[in-house]
C-alpha cells in the first residue's frame, strides 16, 4: 500500500531537566515528558489507521497499550466508544482518564473504560470493533511475543471478524530514531546483554498476526517524523519512551543522557532543532 505523507510538528521549547540529575527520571517527570514531548509523535500513525479501517460513530475501539491516551481521544473524537489497557505503564492510565473525560466528543454515558475492566470491551455491545496496538513492534526482544499474549487476551469473547490493527518499526534505514536508541542501548549490555535489544524485521506483524490466528486484510506505512525544538527536549522525550530503561538501570540518568546527546548530533540542524525522520509500518487483519 502507498505510504502517507505526514509530518509532526515541533514541539514547543522546555528548559532543562534531565542534565544535573544522576537519578533514574522520576514517574511524574516521565509522564509529562511523554504527554508535553513525546506522545504527539504518533499522531500521523494513528489518524492513517483510524482513516485506513473507516473509524467512525458507533465504532468501538480497544487500544492495548494506550498509555495516557492520545489516541483514544483520536478516536473518541471520530465518534467511537474507547477503552484502553496499559501493563507496562499503567502509571498513565490515571493521565488518560481525565483527558478522556475533559474531550468534548468524547462518549460520557458510562466514561472512559481503563485499565483492567476494559479488557472485556472487544466482545462488548454492538458496533464495528477494532483491536490496536500503536506501541511499535521492533526495538525489544520478545515485544511480539508480549503483544500476541495481550492480542489473545483482547479477543477471548470477541465476535468474529473483529477488527485488528498492529503496529511496527519501518527498515532501520529509513528510522532514524531507531538507530539513535541502538546506539544508546550498548549502555545497558553488560547488564541486559547484547540480545535485548534488536531491529525491526520485514515479517514483525505477519509473525505476529499468523501466530494469533488472524486473517490479513493489508498494510501500509506511514511517515512520523520525530521533531523537537532543541537536544535537550529531544533527550527528555526519547527517556520518556521507556525504551531506555535498561539503559538507565544500568547507568544513570546523566551518562544516557550524554550518550543521546552525541548519537543526536548529526540530526541536529543550525538552528539548533532536531529532526528524525522515520517510517511506521501498519497491518490489519481480522479475528477468524
């Protein structure tokens, strides 16, 4: 399928944080990093998705790793009923309930359904269904394996044909914030080892949709640029990901830091902004 073009745009400028503290960031800190900074990125790749399956009223969407929600408001937005669940960072669910409810074209019968109640929501009520993950497949070992176990969960009791969307990494070629995180990620190996870590792989989502079942209706890429207004709002929202925590447990916060920082310097422009440019890849498919 043809590629989107898309672009994100900068985000605004935020003073520094992160240079004199040795301590791993703080909870609090990392969720307003990632809803200030990072959460936005995505943007692109969720509004392809909910455009690509016809997301609209009476529509009722499931995201499975939803952190603090953004794209549950997308969705919420184009008329649909939402429910999100988070097991790796539930500390967001709280976050997400409140932008839930502070959406104006949110549904507000019964709020947003969050965390634990809501993994029942797929086989719930009436209406198209949709099942996705935007937490993309292709930085740690084992994430497929983690999404097909959270996939199997989702759709126990869910009709047949439920809709399913599954997100992935692009080429690292054409990822340059992959290739920033890999070279940051040495920092964790003689904790973590070399093999926690890997690179995004042609057939992730195939690999993933065969092993739960799943009949494929196509795929596409989209284009999401990551753009920060300087280096050190780019550090904040890459630590923000959680995709560098076996690097900070292995170090502190200041050595990752450091190392963001030089693996940021070729994308960083005169201007002192910085742009990575990277491709997302998406597939859909359905419930047999």
């Amino acid at each position: 399928m043809g590629a989107h073009a898309m672009t994100s745009t900068l985000v605004r400028r935020h003073g520094p944080r992160y240079g004199a503290d040795p301590a791993r960031p703080r909870t609090a800190t990392r969720t307003r990093d990632w809803t200030e900074i990072q959460e936005r990125m995505l943007v692109p790749l969720q509004e392809a998705v909910y455009a690509r399956v016809g997301l609209g009223p009476g529509g009722r969407v499931l995201e499975l790793g939803c952190g603090a929600g953004l794209g549950l408001v997308l969705a919420a937005g184009r008329g649909a009923s939402v429910a999100g669940v988070d097991t790796e960072r539930p500390e967001l669910l709280a976050y997400a309930e409140r932008r839930l409810r502070g959406a104006s074209d949110a549904p507000t019968d019964d709020g947003p359904l969050l965390g634990e109640a809501a993994w029942g929501a797929a086989g719930a009520g009436q209406g198209p269904r949709l099942v996705a993950s935007f937490r993309p497949l292709g930085c740690a070992a084992g994430d497929g394996a983690a999404l097909g176990a959270q996939l199997a969960r989702a759709l126990e009791g869910a009709p047949r044909g439920t809709q399913v969307v599954v997100t992935g990494w692009g080429p690292p070629e054409r990822c340059a914030a992959a290739g920033v995180l890999r070279t940051v990620r040495r920092l964790a190996e003689p904790v973590a080892g070399p093999d926690a870590w890997r690179s995004a792989g042609r057939d992730d989502l195939e690999d993933v949709a065969s092993a739960a079942g799943l009949l494929l209706e196509g795929s596409g890429r989209v284009s999401c640029p990551f753009g920060y207004p300087d280096q050190e709002s780019a550090v904040r929202g890459l630590l923000s990901t959680g995709l560098l925590d076996a690097a900070l447990s292995a170090t502190d916060t200041a050595r990752v830091a450091k190392e963001l920082g030089e693996a940021l310097h070729p994308h960083t422009r005169p201007d002192g902004t910085v742009w990575l440019p990277n491709v997302f890849r998406y597939l859909v498919a359905r419930s047999a």
